[in-house]
C-alpha cells in the first residue's frame, strides 16, 4: 500500500532521531497538503444565484488525499479546516472563522475530509495509477464531499432547491477536475516508474 509520496519516502535510521525526523517529515507532508487545499481556495468564483461559490477546492483536497494517503491526507483537511476555524484566511474566497464552518458550505468542508480518506484509502490500494479506477475513485471522492454539503445545505436553501443550488451549476466544472486528475495521476505514476527504474 504505497503512494505518491511514498515513492520517494527516505531511508529513515532507527531510533529517537530517527522517530523524531520521521514525525517532522510525517507533519511536513500534512501541513504541504493544507496549504495547498487552502491556496485553491483563492480560486472563487461566486454565483449570483447560490451561496456556495464555484472553487478549485474539490480538486486540490482528493489530489491530496490521493497523492498522501488516506491517513495523511484527512489529517491534511482537518488541519485546513483547524486553520480556517483559527481564523487564518484560507476558506473560500480568503474568509475565516469558526462562522464559516457553521454557514451554508460548512458540509462541504466537512465532506473534505472523508473525500480525501477515501481518495487515500483507493489509492493505496493503487487505483491512482490508471485512467478509469483514477476516474472511479474522484467520482466516490466527490460523493463523499458532496453528501454532506448538501444534506448541509438544504438547512439554508430548502430541500426542493439544494440540488439547482448546491448541485447542478457544479458538476461541469467537477467533470473538468475530474478529467484532469485522470491525467495528472497516471502520468504522475508514470513519471516515478521511469525515475525510480534510473
């Protein structure tokens, strides 16, 4: 059970040294992954017509779980969401604040974290390295951020309206990132095999 980031993990030497570097470079991968789930915040589009905004936040979270690992790769987003909670400004947009998990996308950026496990727990399993298990796997990662965030946000919108809402205007742009991790990881993939073979 082996993932990106494993491909290219360091000969680690035994004892507390060893332990303590491993941790240092066990919290490194995690805080990476947060970093990049709240930079792809940034890209916000907002609609007019729904309170939850168009962003590539969805891409960067199973990008990350797939390329961490399931364990790594949760506590990747909890630590987004830990950072936002604080305060710090990496939820859509830049905002920040206990309130923002609290509103409307607050399901969403629940579901963060069981869709990176889950893009984790596949590709550990390597359904990363083909096209169509690559394209399985973001589709269950999607269901699982997706879930949430709409039995969420039918609390605000209604039920008869979080599907127009909460739904529909996003599934173009989830094919797109869909697509374009079934490109990214194979390749990926691809690249560690022609490197680690040198």
């Amino acid at each position: 059970m082996i993932t990106m980031v494993d491909a290219f993990h360091l000969p680690w030497r035994r004892g507390y040294a060893a332990r303590a570097s491993l941790l240092f470079h066990e919290a490194i991968l995690v805080l990476s992954g947060s970093a990049l789930i709240a930079a792809s915040a940034w890209i916000a589009v907002p609609l007019p017509f729904s309170p939850v905004p168009v962003t590539a936040q969805t891409f960067a979270v199973l990008l990350v779980g797939s390329a961490l690992g399931a364990r790594r790769g949760a506590a990747a987003a909890i630590a987004y969401l830990g950072e936002g909670a604080l305060g710090l400004p990496v939820f859509a947009g830049g905002s920040g604040g206990a309130h923002v998990l609290a509103g409307p996308t607050g399901g969403y950026l629940a579901g963060f974290v069981a869709g990176a496990w889950l893009c984790g727990f596949l590709a550990e399993r390597r359904w990363d390295r083909r096209v169509v298990t690559t394209v399985v796997s973001m589709v269950f990662g999607n269901v699982a951020i997706l879930a949430p965030g709409l039995l969420w946000l039918s609390r605000f919108v209604g039920t008869e309206r979080v599907l127009w809402l909460g739904l529909v205007p996003f599934l173009p742009g989830d094919v797109v990132k869909i697509a374009s991790a079934a490109v990214v990881l194979p390749l990926g993939w691809r690249l560690i095999t022609r490197l680690r073979a040198r």
